[in-house]
C-alpha cells in the first residue's frame, strides 16, 4: 500500500519518464532531474567555467558579514560539483580567488584562505566518492606554504580519480597568465637555440597556458548579474558561450548549472561562421522555459550571448 509521499514519487517518477527521452542520472536532486529531462545527453558541454559572484551582496541583503557569504558559497560549490560529476561533466572550472583579491581586507582575505584549507580537507572524501578529480590554475606558489601543503595533499588523494575534473582557479588573473606564457616561451627559446629561431603563433601559446591540457570552455557563467568578465581565461574564452544571471552565488545550486546547460544546448555555435542554413543569425529557440529555482523563487531570465 502506498503512502501519500510514495504515491507523490510515483507521479513524480512517471512524469519524468514522460518527459525524458533518455535515463536520468542517478544522484540527481528533483529539480536537476526536471531539467535534465530536457537536456541531449550527447551535447552536454565538455566544460564548464563560473565566476562566482555575489557572496557580499548576499551577505548584505540579510544583514550578515560578508565571510557569511563566502561560508554559503561553500555549499553552492558542492551543489555545482555534485551535480557536474552526476551529469558527466567532463570539466568544470570555478573562479574562486582572483589575483586581484589580494586588495581586499586583511581579514577577509585570511578567511578565505583558512575556508578553502577547511572545504578541502572537508570534502574530498566526497569529491572521491563522486569519482571528481581536483587541480588548480594561477600563481599558486605564491599562496601560504600551509595552504599549498593541504591543496597538494587534496591534489593527490583526488588524482587517481577519473570523472569530473574541478579546476579551482586559486591567485588567478588571465593577464598574469598570458605574461607567465610568454616568460615560458622566450626562457625555453633561450635555451633551445636562440630567440631568432623563436616561432610564436596560437598553438605555442596555447602550450604554455595553465591550462595547456584542457579543452576551452564551452559554457562560461556569471552569477549575480554583473556584465564583466573580470580577467578570467581571456585567452581560453573567445569562443565560449556566455550565460549571466541574476542568482547570487550563496543561491546557486545544480539546477541552475543544468538550466545554464539547456540555454546552452538551444545555441548554434558558429566560431565566425554561418549557420547551418547559411544564415548569418539563424532563429533557433528553445523549447522549454527556464524552470523554477529551489525554495519556490523563480529563476530569472538569463541573458545568453554568443559571438
């Protein structure tokens, strides 16, 4: 005999096989599961970058400090990461301390060092279990010896895993990385024969990135509605879709991850070409509406901009 709550995820099991054409990934919240009914399985992005912002407009709206912000936005991590790993994501990338961060409050910046050291050792027995592989991008040396000894520890006890990979961009600017590239190229052309016989173009460049090894991101997004792309992978991002919304970062979740997914899968990407009928700007929209955020609050409409 079913109870009224086995009865409700009876209906709710018997709608999602309405609406999907393909197995919902085991793992996934209700609201992920919805969308990801949505989704083509085949065209999920192979990565995913987000500039996390928001955390001290979140923090202010309730009338808290900002670390609170920032200790909420640990929780938006996992959320996002859980539910990449679940999708089979095969990248994702978070923005998590810019270069440019160092001019913030002392006291500020020492908390967030101590809250990546905390979420590291915290969660990588969860990362292990999700299968997600853990690295990191920017000037890392330059970061407190002790919190490098705990981001190689969490580097290594991650690195035989072979799911999602998450990339923390850490003392990252796109424009250090770009200087750092070049310092590479012209110190190895020193000493492989001379400067003269130096051949710059984009795939040496591309070599000597931080993230030499990784695919560009397909998908870029912002949160908190800001339209700035805030020195993060300049290089890496000229063909990416963008997807910006007003969500703040303490209030983003897997849902919003996977809504930015199906933006996504509506897009044609044409890298300066034509469409596929050979018009310049062909109509193509979606078929579904961005669906409701968690708690009932619903999601704003996103802006989606693609070149």
């Amino acid at each position: 005999m079913l109870t009224s709550g086995g009865y409700a995820n009876v209906l709710y099991e018997a709608e999602l096989t309405t609406l999907s054409r393909h197995p919902i990934p085991a793992g996934l919240t209700k609201a992920e599961a919805k969308i990801y009914a949505h989704l083509d399985p085949a065209r999920i992005p192979q990565h995913v970058a987000i500039i996390m912002d928001g955390n001290g407009r979140w923090a202010r709206k309730r009338h808290l400090p900002r670390i609170m912000g920032h200790r909420k936005g640990v929780d938006s991590v996992r959320s996002v990461t859980e539910a990449a790993s679940n999708i089979g994501l095969p990248w994702l990338t978070l923005y998590a301390f810019s270069a440019e961060n160092w001019k913030r409050p002392r006291t500020e910046v020492d908390f967030l060092m101590r809250l990546l050291a905390t979420y590291l050792k915290a969660d990588v027995a969860t990362m292990n279990d999700h299968n997600v592989r853990l690295e990191y991008l920017g000037r890392t040396h330059e970061l407190h010896e002790s919190l490098q000894d705990v981001m190689q520890w969490a580097k290594e006890e991650t690195a035989k895993n072979t799911g999602t990979v998450l990339s923390l961009a850490l003392n990252y600017g796109s424009r250090l990385e770009l200087v750092d590239a070049f310092r590479s190229i012209v110190d190895k052309a020193k000493n492989n024969g001379g400067l003269e016989h130096l051949n710059i173009d984009e795939a040496l460049i591309q070599d000597h990135l931080y993230t030499s090894h990784q695919p560009d991101p397909d998908l870029l997004i912002r949160t908190s509605g800001e339209m700035r792309i805030s020195n993060f992978l300049l290089w890496q991002i000229a063909y990416s879709e963008i997807f910006v919304t007003d969500v703040l970062w303490p209030d983003f979740r897997g849902e919003h991850l996977l809504d930015a997914i199906r933006n996504f899968q509506a897009r044609e990407r044409r890298y300066g070409g034509l469409g596929q009928n050979g018009q310049e700007n062909p109509a193509k929209e979606s078929s579904t509406k961005p669906s409701p955020a968690k708690n009932g609050h619903a999601m704003p409409e996103p802006v989606l901009v693609s070149k």
